[in-house]
C-alpha cells in the first residue's frame, strides 16, 4: 500500500457540485462495487444496520430534486431572515446550482440506517450515526476512486417523510446523507485549506499543546 495515493485519495475527496458529466450513464456494477467496499466500514455490534437505497428511476430523482430544492429554498430563506453569514455560504453558486440540478445526476443514493436512534441517550446516538456515516464516506472514496464525483448531503432531510413516501421507506428506518453521483469532467480536484493539528489536535488534556 503505497500511503501517498491513499493520502491523496482522501486528501481530495471533494463535494462535486459541478463538473459533472451528466449525460454518461453510471453503470449498476460501478455503485455496488462501492457499496461492496462501504460495507467494510466499522459497524457497531457488526449489526450492518447500513442500507443504500440507490435511486436512478428518473422520476424518483425528479421528485426528490424537487424536495430537495423545496429544502434548500427553506434553509435560505430562514438564514436570511435571521442574518449573518451562512445564507452567504449556501448563496455560493455550487449550493445553488446543485439544489437546481439534483434531479439532472444520473445517480442518487440515500444512506440509511435501520433503527432509530435515542434521544435521550448520546452513547446511543453516537453509536447509531457511527454505525453508518463512515460508510457513507467510504462509499464517497470509492466513488472518487472510479472517477465518480459526489457531495455529502443532509438538506432533504428537512423532507424526510416526503422522501419516505417517495422511497417506500418504511417506519423505524432513518435517512442520513444523500449523495448525488454523476461521473466527473474536468474536475481539479484538490486539498481543502484547512487548519492543521496544531490547531485542531490537544495532548493530554483539553488545549493543550504538544
Ligand atoms: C453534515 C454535512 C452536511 C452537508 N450538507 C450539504 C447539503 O445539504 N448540500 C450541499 O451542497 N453540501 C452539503 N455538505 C457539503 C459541505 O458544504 C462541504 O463538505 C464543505 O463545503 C466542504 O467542502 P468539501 O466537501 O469540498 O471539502 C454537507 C457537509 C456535511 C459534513
């Protein structure tokens, strides 16, 4: 294993929002491949409890691009009114042009988690979503790996019972991430600027240097 690639792998795993090459199809084969590669992730009590509802019926994807910008229009609305920056960040053309054209990716696929998790118990939730998300990013790495954009997303979730009407979801399944997936065209893809570990990492105690 040669950590460079696998460094560059995961230092380059970016939200594909454009640059997508939305008129090549995605082959079945291709997704379950990543699939066969998520499911290796840690799972809590080895439950699974991880299931990927893969959604290419152009329909389905009509209706929950809908949804999808129906959300999107909500979360800005509601930043604005209440101010400051982050109706600027989803003002970002990306954001926008994602949430218009969610419908037009040949791909979507729906993370779920069988199970609920508790409200009342945090070692509980922990283990819930942690059971579940690494192989979501999983499945994101694998999907960059085979020339496969993606971007991790949660607003549809503000339209979980409409997507669950939509998806015959049943009762006591919870949605997570939603990754809209199209081939990649021209992507430069790069590292984020990001604070390193000298800001991020403490040693030994709360704030500590090393
Ligand atoms: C919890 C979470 C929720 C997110 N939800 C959305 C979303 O609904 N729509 C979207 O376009 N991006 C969403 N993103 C993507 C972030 O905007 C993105 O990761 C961030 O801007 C950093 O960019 P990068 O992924 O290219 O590193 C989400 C990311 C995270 C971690």
């Amino acid at each position: 294993m040669d950590p460079a690639d696998l460094d560059h792998l995961l230092m380059t795993t970016r939200s594909v929002r454009r640059r997508l090459d939305l008129e090549r199809p995605v082959e079945p084969e291709v997704i379950e491949d990543c699939i066969r590669v998520a499911v290796q992730a840690p799972t809590g009590l080895d439950r699974e409890s991880w299931r990927f509802l893969v959604v290419t019926e152009p329909e389905r994807r009509r209706a929950l691009g809908a949804l999808y910008l129906r959300a999107f229009e909500g979360v800005v609305d509601e930043l604005q009114r209440a101010g400051g920056g982050d109706a600027a960040r989803l003002e970002r053309p990306g954001y926008r042009i994602l949430a218009e054209r969610l419908h037009e990716l040949p791909v979507l696929i729906l993370v779920c988690a069988v199970g609920e998790p508790d409200p009342d118990s945090l070692a509980q939730q922990v283990g819930f979503y942690g059971s579940v998300l690494p192989a979501a990013w999983s499945l994101m790495l694998a999907l960059r790996a085979r020339g496969l954009g993606a971007t991790w997303t949660t607003l549809h979730l503000r339209e979980a019972d409409a997507a669950a009407g939509l998806l015959g979801i049943p009762a006591g399944v919870t949605q997570t991430v939603l990754l809209p997936v199209a081939y990649t065209k021209d992507a430069r893809l790069a590292p984020a600027q990001r604070r390193g570990p000298e800001d991020v990492a403490y040693w030994n105690a709360w704030g500590r240097g090393r």
